[in-house]
C-alpha cells in the first residue's frame, strides 16, 4: 500500500509539473491526524489514528466549462461503489450568466450547515449524518443566481440512503442564500428513495450567522416518511458556535436528536433508515484550535465531546495540514 500511495503520489507530480497548459488552476492534498482517549464509564483506550488523507483537483477547460475532484487517498472503493473513495468527480458548464449546470459526482443536496461541512473540517458529526449511507453520488444539478448571493438549486442524484450507482434517487430542491448581510441560509426540500423503494422527505433549514468575529450556525432537520402520522417526531436541531480571537478558533458544538418508535410503516418498517427507530439523545462538544500561520494549511486542535446515550468522553488532540502542489 504504501508503495502503492507512493507511485501514485510521484505520477501525479510529474503530470503536474506541466499542467498549467493542461487546464489545472489548483492541485493540493490536505491529511488530517490525531490522539483520542475515549472514557466509557470506568474505562480507558486511547489510539494514535489518521483518518483524512485527500487529493484536490480544480481546473478549467474552457471560459464556461470547469472541473473539481476530491479524492480521499485513505479509503478502499468497493465493487458495489467503485467512486467510494472519490467525494467530488464534476464538471462545472454555464451556459449563461446565471446558470451552472453540474454534472458527476458531488454532494447530495440535502442542506444545513452541519451537513455541508468540509468532513476534514468537523470532529463529530450527528447521528444522521453518521447514519447516512453516503453523502456524495452520481446526478446532475442546476444552479440559477436569483439576485446577487441568492442561489436557487435543483439535483437529481442517486440516494444517500443507498450506496453507489444505484436504483435509487434523491429529488433536492434548495435556496443557499442570506436574509440579511449577517444571515447566511442553505434551506433545502428533498424526497428520498430508501432501498425498498419507499420514499421519505427531508426538510433542512440551515442557517449561518456572523456577528463581528463570532460565527453561529442553527442547523432544524426535520424528516417524515409518507403516512407517518406525528410529522414532527424525527428531527435533529444542531447548533455550533466558533469565537475567533486572534490564530484561535474557541468552539462549542450542541445537538438534540429524535426519532419516535411509532414512525413505522404497516409492516413495522421504520420510515428512516438513517435514524435508529426510538432514538433520543443529546451529543455535543468543545475546543480550540489553533492556526499557528494565520491561513488553514496548518491547525492544531484539541476538543471534548459526549453523546449522552452512551455516555462516551471523547478527548482528542490533532493535527490538520494542507500541502501544495499547484496554486
């Protein structure tokens, strides 16, 4: 394997010592590592782990055609999901000054903050991120710029709640935009396919606020199956907040979770694949991070975080840093 990663990594270079006449604007890697002791009840266990190795490809073919490529260098594809390992594979076309239309494989768009995070970028997810099958798929979508920072969206991809080039879809319809100068929103509607064919809707309303140096995300998720009776009964509320003082980041994160056994179907099915059936719980977490030059291509953190069904502390002290290439 790690002559494997070696020759890959070598290819690469030499390919891109000569790309800028190929079309590539942008070639990093980012890696992301890390101790984490984990306290459950009495005992201890702690482990040295890496868990973020990617590829980053960005680049344009012509002055409306454009690409992207996110390729995690640490996972295995599988025969069920060949791309596994590959987050974005797209192009980018606008055929008019406010259209794009995106093509391949990218983020399936099911909104909110917690959601939409770059995965280097977060330490603990929700349980519903966690529990999703996959958050990146095959599709196409169109974006059409409404006014200037209002974006409206529409995806047809394969499911987040299946895995690889399936049978199954997602049908996303989204608004990434602001309120007010302060008040960023990424508020999606999406119908799901599970893989018995059901389908299931997700409401996300996403929202992002900026006062002075303090940034504050409020992510409500709410999801329904169809006949489901209470609609309101499986949903997650997920707040973070991020002071910046200086090189640090001061972080809190906080969420609620909820999925009540009654939302099954008539053969006792759950509606959510993605949820547990009869699931409640809080999880949430603090920490630091520290950026010693100031830019993101080094960080240093050290966090705490809970989940309160199982009563997991989770101590962790890492590092992230991007490397590059071409930029």
């Amino acid at each position: 394997m790690k002559k494997l990663l070696t020759t890959i990594i070598g290819v690469l270079i030499a390919f891109c010592s000569t790309a800028g006449a190929a079309g590539v604007d942008s070639l990093y890697f980012d890696a992301r590592a890390a101790y984490n002791g984990e306290v459950i009840g009495q005992a201890y266990s702690g482990r040295f782990f890496a868990d973020h190795l990617n590829l980053h490809v960005y680049g344009k073919v012509s002055d409306n055609l454009s690409y992207r490529v996110r390729h995690r260098l640490n996972v295995a594809p599988t025969a069920a999901d060949p791309l596994r390992a590959t987050d974005w594979l797209c192009l980018f076309w606008k055929p008019g000054e406010k259209w794009t239309i995106t093509a391949g494989k990218q983020a399936i768009f099911i909104g909110g903050y917690e959601y939409d995070s770059v995965p280097i970028d977060v330490y603990f997810w929700s349980r519903f991120c966690n529990g999703l099958p996959q958050g990146f798929s095959t599709g196409i979508s169109t974006d059409y710029q409404l006014a200037p920072g209002q974006v409206a969206s529409l995806q047809i991809a394969n499911s987040p709640l299946d895995f690889g080039f399936c049978d199954t879809f997602a049908y996303s319809l989204g608004w990434k935009g602001h309120i007010l100068p302060q008040w960023n929103t990424i508020w999606t509607a999406n119908i799901v396919e599970d893989p018995t064919h059901r389908f299931i809707g997700y409401l996300s309303l996403g929202n992002h606020l900026v006062i002075d140096n303090v940034a504050i995300d409020l992510d409500l998720i709410d999801r329904a199956g169809f006949g489901q009776k209470n609609l309101l009964s499986d949903y997650s509320v997920i707040g973070k907040v991020i002071w910046s003082v200086g090189k640090w980041n001061i972080c809190g994160k906080l969420g609620y979770e909820c999925n009540s056994a009654d939302n099954v179907d008539a053969d006792g099915n759950a509606f959510d694949t993605a949820m547990p059936l009869g699931y409640s719980a809080f999880y949430g977490g603090s920490g630091l991070e520290y950026f010693p030059y100031g830019d993101g291509k080094l960080r240093l953190h050290a966090i705490w975080f809970n989940e309160s069904t199982t009563h997991d502390n989770n101590f962790q002290v890492g590092i992230t840093w991007r490397f590059d290439v071409i930029r």
